[in-house]
C-alpha cells in the first residue's frame, strides 16, 4: 500500500495529439478568421467614406443651402438643409417615442409583467423590432401623408414607431435589474407605487436607460426607408417640421448615391461621413453614461 | 348590512378592504399612462395590418391571384410580383448562408475561446458594423464594392462558363450590381444581430456541461460539439430565422446594389429586384393601381417578416425557458 501511494499513476495532462489537437486547432483558427472576415469590410466601407468625405466636409457644407444642383461639383454649397432636416426629425422622433417606450417598460417590469397582457405586450414589442423599417414608412404614408401631406412630423412617427421597441425593450431590461429591496423599503415608508416608481426606480436605472435610448437614437438617425414616403426629398431648408416636404441626410444620400455627377456623389460621402461620425458619438456618449451612470448592471 | 358597515365611526372608511383600494388617482393615472404605452405596439402593428392592407387592396381585388405572377410592367399596368419575391428569397438565403457561419464563429470565440479582457474590444468592433446606417452600405456597395465585385464575377462566370449548374448559377452575363452583391452586403448588416442573439443563447449553456466534458479531458472543439450545441441547437435556430428577417426586409442597401431589373433567374451574378428594393426605387412615380401594388407588396413583406419574428421569438423563448428550468 505505501508503494501505491509513493507511485500515483501518472495522469496525461499533456494537449491530446493527432486528429483530436488538429481539429481543435483548426476549429479555433475559424473563429479567428470568421472575426477577420467581419474586420474586412467594416475596415474598408469606415477607410472609404473617411477618405472621400473629409476634403468635402466644411463648416459650409454642413451649414449652408439650398442644396445646389447635381451638376455642381461638390465644393459648391452644402447640405444644411438635410443636417437641419436630420436633427429635426430625429429630435422629434426621440421625443415621442423614448418617454412612451420608457412607460411601456415601466408597464411590464412594474405593473402587468406576469399577466397575460404584459407577456403578450413584450413578446410584440420583440416581434415589432422585426418589422421592416419600410413598411413603417408605407404605414406612415397610408394612415398620416395621404391625409395631411408630406412632412418632417410624419417622418418623425414613422421613426418614432421604429425606436418605440427598441426603447421599451432596453429600458425593459434595465428596469429588471433593479433590486427589489429599493421598491420594498419604499414601500415600506409609505409611498405609492407611482412615486416608488417615478422617484426610486426610474432614477436607479436612468444610466441604462439612456444608454439605451442614445443607441436607439443612433440607429434612427441613419434610417433612409422610412423617410422617403413620409418627408420627400427637397433641395431647400424647411424649418418648419410640422407642414411641408423636408429632407435628411439619410435621403439625400439615397438620391445622390445613384447620380453619375461627381458633385453628387462627393456630397454624398460627405453626408455618409456625418451620419458615421453622429451615430458614432452617440455610441460613444451610450457608453461613457454606460460606464459612469449605471449602478446596476448584469 | 353594508349601510350599517359604512356608518359605523370606530371602523375607517376603506380600512377593511386594505391599503391598496384606496389608491391616490395621480397613482392610478400613472398606471393607466403606463398600460396605454405598452398597449400602444399592439395597436400600432394591427393600425399597420389594417391601414396598409386597405391602402393595398385595390391591386389584391384588381388583379386577383395573377398578383402573383412573373410580369411587372407599370408602364402596361402589368403588377405581377412573383419576380421580386424570388429576389427576396435568393438575396435574404445568400446573406443567411454567408453570415450564420461567421456569426456563430465569432459568438463561439467570444464566450469560448478569449478571455473576458479581449471579448469586450471585440463586442465593440460587432457594434460598429451595427450602428453603420443602411444607407452608407449602399453608397459604398454601388460605388466602391460593386465595380470592385464585378471583376471577380467576370472572372468566375468566364471559368464555369458551360459547366452545368455552376454555369447556370455563376455563369454570364454578370453585372456589378447584382442578386449575389445585394446578398453579401446584406450578410455585412445582419452579421451583428445574428452574432449578439447566437451570443446571448450561447451564454446560456451550463458552466457545469462545460467544466464536465473538459474535465472529461474533452478539447475545446469536443466540448463546443458535447456540451455547446446540444444546448444551444435550438436558440441558434431562432436567431437565425431573426437575421433572415432583418434580411428579407432591409431595403435601402438593397435598393441601390440589387440592379433594379424584375426578373427571375438562376444567374445569380445578373441584376434582379427584391421587394423592399422594388418599394423604395419605384414608390416616387406611382399612383393609383401602380401604388396600391408596392403598398401590396409591403403588407407581404410585413406578414412574412410577422411570421417569421413570430416562430423565431417562439423558439428563442421556449429554449430560454427550457435553460431556466433545468
């Protein structure tokens, strides 16, 4: 018995060889190169629009309308009135559909969660982030443009439908991660459920929340199908959200993008260039309210 | 009985049926509030089903079950659409086939393979491709990757040339703007979501299963095959069907490198047409019939995407369920 223990036998903890280790090696290597494959093209598409789009971006081109004729080459004006447009539509899209998509997350994670309703409520919010964003803008047309004209409001409604999921289901989750001991110690005090709500919990979760909504602003700002139905593509500012044709960026990019002028096509990597670099900051604004205002994360 | 009850000093009014009956009205406002917000989605995707079936119902009555057919011409009042639900189909299983492999590659070295230091950066890179708008994909396929692709394509389609099958699906004529082109910048787009949802499910898996089979003395390959995808078959099904949605309905990427041409065919270097890319280049100059079919073709799109949400979303929940009960 002392000779048995003096002498374990000796477990081979060494890699397996033969097939075994070179299948697993080659499985690793495909993961590898499946994230390369994806580098590839992000790498190529941020490079191109970089190039081509900052000798056109000025303070003018940002700034200055209408915009001038195909023909023109790209030095000429600018795209103010689709910045204008953009910001318009966008600012008003976000304002409809984050305070409504907020509440509707409050209604399933406070309120009708576990009862059929809620269930049913957030399995749709899941299926309406599906839908296609240009059947949003057919939805826009049908039930707001036929009856009331083209506008950067029916724009903004046909945005606002795309964010409203997107926003419930973000602020959804991050609603659950507040831990109940906060709601039941204010209960306990004797609030209602309104003010728990409203006072405790909202403010708890407010960092993911808005993270939240930043991304979902930053995926709306760049939608294109939704916009083409519901404001039309004009060439002057409409400051006006609320009555008349308006433009975005997004558009103008469409339209330009199968011009065979040089102008249009130089102002459309310049307007590609500020739409990546909007949706860039916003992610990165998502992240730093991410990384320094949330307190409860998974 | 209940007179005598209310009467009564030494009881409070309300105090026997408990604190929550008597609830402040700016606290049950505030719950209605609530209930009309989350109540809103269903009454927007049935306003959506309603509003754009009637606005879509003149071409449905007009043209019957011909709607689906193999003939679109405006300009002959011919609105046949079986073209582009061909164009949609090839297009979304091109980028489904090109994206899933790589998607579930990068979810597997993501919880796999690197350590959490890494994964991050990568999660990030993911996003990027995600926050890319429609749009600039498009102005970049058409003008940079589609010449680019075009000499590719002449150079495959002049080597299977008289082959059968490969001639007949990679063969001339090739354009840059294509089936295949439309394709693989719709795997560029979809490749983020398919990859956060297989990432999510693979998230899922036992540490237990995964401990046990290497310490079994399985390698990583072994225990991905083992412990992994038995686990994960089904939720990696869902996400699937989910990026197959986002592909058949993503339009303006589509619209501008699909080659706008309504035809059906086998070359899949050729230009065609898809649904949501019919909608965008043609809904400008319509009216009347012409409209009311794109609209058409939209509640198609719609109902085919509902249905395929519905039954991914169905199997995504029920796997999830399954890992919380075991």
């Amino acid at each position: 018995m002392a000779a048995a223990l003096e002498q374990p036998q000796k477990l081979d903890l060494r890699e397996p060889k033969g097939w075994r280790r070179t299948s697993n090696r080659i499985a690793t290597w495909l993961m590898v190169l499946s994230f390369i494959l994806v580098i590839i093209p992000l790498v190529f598409v941020l490079f191109t629009v970089v190039a081509k789009g900052i000798s056109v971006i000025s303070w003018s081109f940002l700034t200055s309308g209408p915009i001038p004729p195909n023909v023109l080459p790209a030095s000429v004006g600018g795209l103010g009135p689709a910045v204008l447009g953009t910001i318009e539509i966008t600012a008003l899209a976000t304002i409809m559909a984050v305070p409504l998509g907020v509440l509707g997350a409050i209604y399933l994670n406070e309120y009708g969660g576990k009862g059929f309703l809620g269930k049913l409520i957030g399995f749709f919010s899941d299926v309406m982030t599906g839908v296609p964003s240009i059947v949003m803008g057919l939805f826009i047309f049908s039930i707001w443009v036929l009856h009331f004209g083209f506008s950067g409001f029916a724009g903004a409604l046909a945005l606002g439908c795309l964010m409203l999921p997107v926003v419930i289901r973000s602020s959804d989750e991050m609603l659950k991660l507040v831990p109940d001991s906060l709601r039941e110690g204010s209960y306990a005090v004797g609030a209602t459920k309104a003010r728990v709500t409203v006072t405790v919990v909202l403010p708890a979760a407010l960092g993911g929340i808005v993270s939240g909504a930043l991304l979902a602003v930053a995926r709306a700002a760049g939608e294109t199908a939704p916009l083409l139905f519901t404001i039309l593509t004009v060439a002057t500012a409409n400051p006006n959200v609320f009555s008349g044709p308006n433009t975005s960026l997004p558009s103008q990019i469409f339209v330009n993008a199968t011009q065979p002028y040089v102008g249009a096509q130089g102002r459309a990597w310049g307007a590609a260039l500020t739409l990546i670099v909007i949706a860039f900051v916003l992610m990165i604004a998502a992240r730093i309210v991410t990384a320094r205002f949330t307190r409860y994360s998974r | 009985m209940s007179i005598a009850a209310k009467a009564d000093p030494a009881i409070p009014a309300g105090s026997a049926t408990g604190l929550s009956e008597r609830r402040p009205l700016g606290d049950r406002t505030f719950q209605i509030v609530a209930l009309g917000s989350g109540l809103l989605v269903l009454v927007i995707l049935v306003l959506i089903a309603v509003s754009t079936s009637q606005q879509a119902s003149l071409w449905f009555s007009t043209y019957g079950w011909k709607v689906f057919t193999n003939d679109w011409d405006p300009a002959a009042n011919h609105f046949g659409a079986l073209a582009f639900i061909y164009g949609t189909l090839v297009t979304s299983v091109i980028a489904i086939i090109m994206a899933v492999p790589v998607s579930v590659g990068i979810a597997l070295l993501l919880t796999q393979v690197v350590p959490y230091r890494w994964s991050r950066p990568i999660v990030y890179v993911i996003d990027l491709l995600a926050v890319v708008p429609s749009v600039v994909w498009g102005l970049w396929g058409i003008l940079v990757f589609a010449p680019w692709l075009n000499h590719i394509y002449a150079n495959i389609g002049s080597a299977v040339k008289g082959i059968p099958i490969l001639g007949n699906l990679f063969g001339p004529p090739t354009s840059g703007a294509s089936f295949f082109t439309a394709g693989v910048i719709l795997a560029f787009m979809i490749t983020p979501i398919v990859t956060s949802l297989s990432r999510e499910v693979i998230a899922t898996v036992p540490a237990i299963d995964i401990e046990g089979a290497y310490a079994l003395g399985a390698t990583r390959l072994e225990m991905i095959r083992g412990a992994v995808w038995p686990h994960s078959q089904g939720g990696i099904v869902g996400s699937v069907l989910l990026g197959l949605g986002r592909a058949m309905g993503e339009t303006i990427a589509a619209a501008l490198v699909i080659g706008s041409s309504a035809q059906i065919t086998s070359h899949l270097f050729a230009p065609g047409d898809s649904m949501p890319a019919v909608i965008a280049n043609q809904f400008g100059e319509a009216s009347g019939v012409f409209r009311s079919a794109l609209i058409g073709l939209g509640v198609l799109l719609f109902a085919i995407t509902i249905i395929i949400n519905l039954i991914a979303r169905g199997i995504v929940d029920r796997s999830a369920r399954r890992k919380r009960g075991a």
